[in-house]
C-alpha cells in the first residue's frame, strides 16, 4: 500500500507545476508567469493563493501560442501578441 501512495504522489507531481516550475519549463520568468495568470492569459488552477498549472495543459497551450511573442503591453497590463519583425 505504501508504494502504491508513493507512486501516486510521483505522478501527481509530475502532472502539476507551480509558477516557477513552470516558468524554467517554458523559458520565462516567474514574475512573468504570474502576470499571465493575474490577467487570465495562461491556463491555471487556484488552490487558495496558490498558482497551479498542469502539464499536458501548459503543453496544448505552449503548441498553441508561440511563448517567444508573447509580452505585458504597458497601457492596460495585458498579455498581447507582438507584431512579427520585418
């Protein structure tokens, strides 16, 4: 019974990243990563005042946005596009 517990916390781990997991995981910074949430910009679930992100989601959402053009525009505080470089 006691393997099986372990075994289960392992995949739920894996399964689950908090902000600075996911922020080495994708290549931002975590204060980034907060952003994005505060202003519903990446998929994330709250457990009281913690940020927490699954895996498979943040994947499907990475496949989905290119991260690399993704930035805060200063006016409203939002997660906007960057227009391509010419």
């Amino acid at each position: 019974m006691e393997k099986q517990k372990e075994v289960l916390v392992t995949t739920v781990t894996r399964m689950h990243l908090n902000v600075r997991q996911v922020a080495e995981y994708i290549g931002i910074s975590p204060s980034y990563v907060v952003k994005l949430a505060r202003y519903e910009r990446i998929p994330v679930s709250r457990i009281g005042s913690r940020l927490i992100f699954q895996r498979p989601v943040i994947d499907r959402w990475v496949a989905e946005h290119n991260v690399k053009n993704v930035k805060v525009h200063r006016a409203d505080r939002r997660a906007v596009p960057r227009a391509p470089k010419a």
